[in-house]
C-alpha cells in the first residue's frame, strides 16, 4: 500500500507561484511514476506533470515552461513548482504513484484569481 498527501495549494494572482508537496510513505520504490493530474469542475481529470526513477519527466503542453517536477533523493517527495500561473489552472491538484496500480492522494486545491 501506498499513502500520499499533498500540500501547497492556494489562492494566487495570476503570474504568481506556487509549490506543491506529495508526500509519500508505505511501499515505495524508484521503479514507480510519480506525479500530478489536476481536475477543474465539470472537466475530466488530466495528466500534468510526471517523474520516473531515472529522473525523466512528461509535461502536459499546456505546462511546458511554467511547471517543473522534481524529487527528492529518498523518492519519498515529490515536488510540482508551478510559475507563471493562469486562470485557467485553477484545480484540485492530485499527487499520484504507479506501478502495476495508481495510488492517488486526497487533492490539494489550486485558485488563481485573474
């Protein structure tokens, strides 16, 4: 089992910044992918930002240059700085873990006022 929490959402003007933390405890391991997806009311949810083992990432095209993950050396942390931010990221922001199943925390909210 796998257990997440994320931390660092908020209220932020529009070009302003924010960092969100996944906190990661029970069966971790470096051969997972860790990561974000974020979910606006009435949207579906979508892939952000993600983080393999070797330290390769994916980036949704609507975050490339604004948003960058990174982890910790443990594998226990995992971070999404997030600059530049506009209207429309506002979100509930979902750190998640996959291997041969995701594992999903609860969500953290992201608002940014125009």
């Amino acid at each position: 089992q796998v257990q997440l929490v994320e931390s660092g959402g908020g209220l932020v003007q529009a070009g302003g910044s924010l960092r969100l933390s996944c906190e990661a405890s029970g069966n971790i391991f470096r051969s997972m992918i860790m990561g974000w997806y974020r979910q606006a009311p009435g949207n579906q949810r979508d892939m952000v930002a993600m983080i393999a083992g070797d330290g390769g990432t994916t980036y949704a095209d609507s975050v490339k240059g604004r948003f960058t993950i990174s982890g910790d050396m443990a594998w226990d942390t995992v971070f999404l700085q997030m600059n530049s931010l506009k209207p429309e990221d506002t979100a509930v922001y979902y750190c998640f873990a996959r291997y041969d199943t995701t594992y999903w925390g609860q969500g953290t909210q992201v608002t940014v006022s125009s």
